[in-house]
C-alpha cells in the first residue's frame, strides 16, 4: 500500500476515503509552506504528495482520473500510479498530453510531438503513444487527450475532463510542463504530484 504525503496537514481527514478508494494511505505532511510550490518541493524529495488546498472539495469516490504526461518514460510513475487507483476503485484514466517545445531525444521517446502530425495520422500517433507510455491492468479504461495553448487554456482542458484526481510528475523542466502543473495546482481537483523516473528524473533534476 502506497503510502501519500498530504499538503497541508489538515487535508488529510478530507482526503482520506479519496486515498482509500485508490487503495492507498495518507500521512500528514505538516502546515508549513502549505502552498503548491511547497507540494512540489516536497515530491522532489522523492516522496508522492498530495495537495489540497484548504477551500476545496476533495471527492469522496474516484471515477475520473487525469493524469498529465510529458510523453516521455519519466512520466511512466503518474502511469504506474493511475493504474494502481484505477484498479481499486474502477476509475476511468485520461491522459493529458502536454507536448515538449522541443523534439524529445531521450531514448524511448517519441522523437515528434503529436502536435507536429497531420490531421490524418493522428490516429496512428494516438494508438503509438498509448502502446508506449500507457500501458495499464487489463479492464483499465484510458482516454488520450492532446494539451495545448496558455496556461489558461490547460486550465480549461483539466476542468472540461471533471476529474476527482490529478496525477502528475513533480520534477519536469520544460516550461510547457511546468505551465500545465501551475495550471493544474490552481484546479478544483486534488493534485497527486510523483517523482519522475529512470533518466527523465535525472536529466530534470
């Protein structure tokens, strides 16, 4: 059972039949720096923290689960994570594609963006990305969506989806990245922040 660092501290009695419904426990990460800039330094540390500031609702079951990726294999933990919620709760996943600016040269990546495809492969480019990056249990229903524009506009996109829970890599450098976690930390659902994996962590750190 996966073990969740809560931000602030006083969420946790909020969050906890959420945590439950994925099959995991919360911990309380304390009141100090209670603000989402304090959540992402905190997964930095290497442990998954959730945060939920002290206006929101945090839903009580799990059956929408967004998980915003990069589309690279450091982002294979939000995966991991989803998967493992989905399987205790019976919640559908979507994956948010927020595209890199730059053309990824990491091994195991997608050297194009879907964003630099036509109209007509995008299909063919939807079924390559879900074979590599989101493979999940068998009876794990998973959406891909394509992130973009402003951090306005990845605003609008995390809210049209209506999740109940965020999922998202804490540690990534590219600044469309970094705008769709700023986007997301300031949502009306819990963000669940992991810590990256493989070289993607290291090469972001």
């Amino acid at each position: 059972m996966m073990t969740i660092a809560v931000l602030p501290g006083s969420a946790i009695s909020r969050a906890e039949p959420l945590l439950a419904a994925a099959g995991w426990r919360g911990a309380a990460a304390g009141e100090e720096g209670d603000d989402g800039r304090a959540a992402v330094s905190l997964a930095q540390t290497g442990r998954p923290v959730l945060f939920a500031p002290p206006e929101m609702d945090v839903a009580r079951e799990l059956r929408r689960i967004l998980v915003v990726h990069e589309g690279s294999r450091g982002d294979r933990a939000g995966i991991d994570a989803a998967n493992d919620a989905a399987v205790a709760s019976g919640a559908e996943v979507t994956v948010l594609h927020v595209p890199s600016r730059f053309p990824s040269t990491t091994s195991a990546s997608l050297p194009f963006r879907m964003a630099d495809h036509a109209t007509y492969d995008w299909a063919e480019w939807r079924d390559e990305f879900l074979r590599r990056f989101c493979r999940c249990s068998e009876g794990v229903e998973v959406t891909l969506r394509v992130g973009t524009g402003s951090t306005a506009a990845i605003r609008t996109q995390i809210a049209a989806e209506q999740p109940d829970l965020v999922i998202a890599s804490s540690s990534r450098a590219e600044p469309g990245v970094r705008e769709a976690i700023e986007a997301l930390l300031d949502g009306d659902a819990p963000v669940l922040l992991v810590p990256s994996v493989g070289h993607e962590a290291a090469a972001s750190s």
